[in-house]
C-alpha cells in the first residue's frame, strides 16, 4: 500500500479525532494523584471518549476480534469478543514500565510517574498522543529523563517538513537522549496513522543522516520516543502478553504526538492547550 498521501477531507478528520485524544489528556490531569489506581483513570478515559466525545478508544480489544467491537449505551461491548486484544481503552505505563502498561488496581504512591498513552477514533480516523505525569513531586532524576524525553520529541518535530528524512529525524532524537546519558528503546517506534491506528512509516527514534523515507506534504505520522534512564533492552511480560518493561527495572518515558506535514513544516494535530507550537 505504501504510505498514504491524505486528502483534504481526510485531514479534515484527523484533525478531529487528534483533537479528542489531546482533549483526554487535557481532561485526566486533575484525577492524578496518590491513591487513584490506573484503572479509575481507564474508566474516566473510557466513559468520556465513548460517551463525550462519540469516539471509539482504540486500544480497546485492539489486536482481538471482531475490532472495534460495537459498544452499548453503557459503553460495554454488544458482541462476543472471540480474538482476545488489548483490554482496556488507554494505555498506563508507570515506573520502569516502557509501554503498553494495562490499567490495573493498584493504587498510584507519591513519586511514581506514568504515561497516558490514548488513541481515539472518530468518524474513522485516528488521534494518538501520550503525555507524562508524575504523582506528587517527583525525583530530580525522573524529572530530568520526563523533560529530556519531551525536549527530544520537541526537537524532531520542528524538523518535520517536506523534504527532511526519517533517519535524520531519529538521529537526531537519538544524540540528543543519548547525550544525557539515557538510551533509545529500539523495539517500539512511530507509524503512520489515518483510518488505520499502524500504517507505513515505521519511524525509528535512531536512525543514521541523510537515509530513510523523505517526508511530502499530506503525511500524517507519529513521533513517540521511549527513553530509558539506564539501557535500552525491554523486557515483555508474559502474564499480561502486553505490558513492555525495562530489563534493568530503570525508569523509562514517553511522549508522542500525531502530526501532519503541510506545504512548509508540520501541524501537531494532538497539541494540547499547554503548548505552543
Ligand atoms: N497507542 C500505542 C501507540 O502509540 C499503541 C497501543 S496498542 C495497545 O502506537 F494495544 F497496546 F494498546
Ligand atoms: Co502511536
Ligand atoms: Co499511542
């Protein structure tokens, strides 16, 4: 298939659906805190995308079938899920936890930080933005990693444009997370996204100048790196079959956003109100 030039009318609908997801990241700021557990955050999530928005969270059964699954006025599904995927609506990811982290029952504890990761679907196309947060005051350690990770996705996004090449773009996130002592994950990358949640590209957050795909008008992609305070190796859990871990248990970050290159640069089309782009 390769990867897809959007139309108009298909931005016009990315830039919806990248609304909504921010829009969720804006809304669950104020229900962090110690003693809430990841899975309330996943039911406010969830209640307020199927319900608020009239999105589709699409992590929700994702990898199962049928997918997405139909849900009910109370926001279950109307169907019987036969395929397994991924069980909830967002993705939690605390501590030493890479990605993937499912929302679960144990309370959050002062000093823990975490990833809220949320795809939303609407009208059939994708939005998809994490952010961090941290409960009460963080270490100065994980502090510097939360803002080195940011600052590296901030980097590359001003790269973006018609012209500029993937490898450059992780190259550049990769010196500058490398160069504060932290290490890329390699597993894990950016992709391109529209009526489909993965498509072409796969954007690495390493690469080498000068190669890999040259960004046109009208793509619209990912930029998530995942940052380790110690190496880069991952571990999976295989309980869980989801949940992506450190191997040393040091603490990892993430950010990512949905973006749009136009005619002279990009639109973060998951900006949240806090930045200025
Ligand atoms: N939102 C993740 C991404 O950025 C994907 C999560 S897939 C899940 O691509 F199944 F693990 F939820
Ligand atoms: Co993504
Ligand atoms: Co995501």
């Amino acid at each position: 298939m390769g990867i897809q030039i959007k139309t108009p009318e298909e931005i016009e609908k990315m830039r919806i659906a990248g609304r909504l997801a921010a829009e969720v990241l804006e809304m669950i700021g104020e229900h962090i805190k110690k003693g809430v557990s990841t899975e309330e955050l996943d039911n406010i999530c969830h209640e307020y995308i199927v319900h608020k928005q009239g999105g589709y969270p699409a992590t929700l059964y994702y990898g199962g079938s049928p997918y997405p699954v139909d849900l009910d006025d109370e926001g279950n599904p109307t169907q019987a899920l036969t395929g397994g995927g991924y069980p909830k609506s967002i993705c939690t990811s605390v501590n030493d936890v890479v990605c993937h982290g499912i929302p679960n029952k144990k309370p959050l504890r002062n000093g823990d930080i975490l990833n809220i990761d949320v795809t939303v679907i609407k009208d059939g196309y994708h939005g998809d933005t994490s952010k961090m947060f941290v409960v009460g005051e963080p270490t100065p350690q994980a502090k510097k990693l939360i803002q080195t990770t940011q600052q590296s996705l901030y980097k590359a996004i001003k790269m973006v444009k018609p012209g500029a090449r993937l490898g450059d773009i992780g190259y550049a996130i990769q010196k500058f997370a490398e160069g504060k002592g932290y290490s890329i994950v390699r597993e894990y990358c950016g992709h391109g996204i529209g009526a489909k949640f993965h498509e072409e590209p796969q954007v690495t957050h390493y690469g080498r100048p000068g190669t890999g795909v040259e960004l046109k008008e009208g793509m619209t992609f990912t930029i998530e790196p995942m940052v380790n305070a110690g190496k880069r190796h991952v571990k999976h859990n295989k309980k869980d079959g989801w949940t992506v871990l450190t191997k040393d248990k040091s603490l990892s970050a993430q950010w990512e956003h949905t973006l749009l290159v136009t005619a002279d640069g990009v639109e973060v089309l998951t900006k949240r109100q806090e930045e200025s782009f």
